[in-house]
C-alpha cells in the first residue's frame, strides 16, 4: 500500500529540548515536503526536498531543520522548540504535483 | 504572485444542499489545480483536479468549475452530506511542480 509514515502521531516536549520527527515513503518520490498546520493559516511549507542531498526552505523554515540523505526519508529537526511550533505537522511526498500526505503530528510545547 | 486566494474560511450548508467553494490566482504559469478534502485527525488527500485547458470537470456530486480569463476556480459539491463535513483546500502547481495552497475552508453539513 502506498503510504507516507510520519511518527510520532503526538508529542508533548519542553522547551529547548531536541526532537526528531521523522517521515518516510514508499512511493520512490523525489520530492518531499513538510507542513505546519494553525487553525485560520491552513497549510504552511516549512522546508522541501526535490531529491537526495537537495533540500530548500518554504515560506515557514525558520527554528526547523531537514535533511534528506536517503530517497524515501525526510525528518524534520528542531533543535531548539519553542511554544510557538505547537502544531500539527505533515509530511507530503509528492509526484507532478499531486501530494500523498502523512498522518499528522501533533505538537505541542511548553 | 505565487499566492493563491481562497474563500469562504467557512462555510455551513444543509443536507442537499449545494456547498460553494471558490479560488483565486495571479500567476498564469499555474497548470494544474486540485482540490484536497481533509477530515478531522487526519491528512488532506486528493479530491479531484482540473488543467486550465478544461473548463469543468465532474466526479459524481463534485465538480470543478474553472475560468481562466477570471484566474478563478471553484469546487461544488451538490447534494451535500454530513459525510462531507471536512476542510477543504485549493492548490495550483507552479514552476518545478510546487503546489501553492489556499487557506482553506471548513465545510458542516447539517442534517
């Protein structure tokens, strides 16, 4: 079954504490990308792949961090959280524009 | 530019009813523009598209209406149902096959 995997579904951290989300596909797409999701915002690109070892920021990159060392996996880095990256994150592989996206992750921290 | 413009931010219609949803772009180079339907806890997925070449195209009771001379597209949902309830997105696709969104709309169907 085609699918994109994101884990975890839900986190709850602290501040200033480094968490790893991670993202895989098994659609042998080139190009992945990452999402934030705010009530009223819809949805926000945060950084894209468009292959291995090539990534580039989207509208909303700032305190996130990516790398794409291998075609089927995209984690999404944040070093540093902070309360205003509460949200609900997803990750999309995408073939010609169309996108197959993750289940979500919820965020939240405090 | 690369923005696209979508409205209602939400919307409540009635069992049967017909559900309206309508964007708007700037950009001429756009080609291909889906609609992704989201429910609650899970991921948006998509619903249906059109190119710009098309002027409506219909999968069973939802339709895509499409000017070009207008930059404006529109999804209809006739006979609306509750099951169709869900955030609804319009997307176009720019240069190296990014996807531009809209903001989104939040369909209730009511009973």
């Amino acid at each position: 079954e085609a699918q994109v995997t994101q884990n975890p579904r839900y986190l709850i951290t602290v501040t200033g504490k480094k968490l790893t989300v991670t993202c895989s596909q098994n659609m042998n797409h080139e190009y992945m990308s990452w999402y934030r999701q705010d009530p009223g915002l819809g949805l926000r690109q945060i950084y894209y792949s468009m292959n291995v070892e090539v990534t580039d920021k989207g509208d909303v990159p700032e305190g996130y961090k990516v790398s794409r060392k291998e075609k089927r996996n995209f984690p999404l880095i944040l070093e540093s959280p902070s309360p205003n990256q509460t949200s609900l994150y997803f990750c999309a592989s995408s073939f010609k524009g169309e996108a197959f996206f993750g289940q979500g992750t919820r965020l939240t921290v405090v | 530019q690369q923005q696209v413009k979508q409205s209602p931010q939400s919307l409540i219609v009635q069992k049967g009813g017909i559900s309206i949803i309508n964007c708007a772009y700037e950009n001429t180079a756009f080609d291909y523009f889906p609609w992704y339907q989201q429910f609650p806890g899970k991921g948006p997925a998509l619903l249906i598209a059109i190119r710009p070449d098309v002027s409506e195209k219909k999968e069973g009771r939802f339709t895509i209406s499409f000017n070009k001379s207008a930059k404006q597209f529109s999804l209809h949902i006739m006979d609306s149902q509750p099951g169709d309830s869900a955030t609804y997105f319009c997307a176009a696709r720019g240069s190296n096959y990014q996807l531009i969104w809209g903001a989104g709309t939040k369909l209730i169907i009511k009973p």
